[in-house]
C-alpha cells in the first residue's frame, strides 16, 4: 500500500496481508488497522486514525492525515498496490 513521510526522520508503511490492512512505523512493529468509512481507518493499539486525503488522477493513494494527538499530514514516498477497490469491500 505505500510508505508515508512523517518527519524527516520517521516514515511508517501501510500493507495489505491476508485481507487485512496493517501500519508499521519504522523499526517498530505491524499493528493492524480497520477500514470503518470510505477512505478512514482506525488503529486500536495505537489509538490513531488515518485518512487518505489525496489521490491521483488514476485512483492511486497519494497522501494521508494521521490523526493521533494532533493532526499530521504525510506524504506517500513509494507506490503501493492498494486500488479503490480495496475500499469497496
């Protein structure tokens, strides 16, 4: 699904396995996240929520905001496989 810039230090990943969604900030572990409206998902462990808030003209995620203490607007850094029809179902 992609990895996003948070600060100029931290980056985390998105990933699809097994029908599941999960974020993974570097160097720490893969938590899963649960899709709860079109384009939103929520992270039990983390207490974080994130939003796709950009999108290129073919569909393709191209930002997020994570919302977790605060508001926080990230930038994806490499191209993922996650297509709207992951959000579909």
């Amino acid at each position: 699904m992609g990895r996003y810039q948070l600060t100029p230090q931290s980056t985390f990943s998105l990933e699809h396995r097994d029908d599941q969604a999960y974020v993974q900030l570097a160097g720490q572990t893969a938590y899963p996240v649960f899709l709860y409206e079109t384009d939103k998902f929520f992270c039990c462990v983390l207490d974080a929520h994130l939003h796709f808030v950009e999108r290129t003209d073919d569909g393709q995620i191209d930002a997020l905001v994570r919302h977790q203490g605060g508001v926080q607007r990230a930038p994806k850094l490499s191209k993922g496989n996650m297509t709207p029809e992951f959000f579909d179902s």
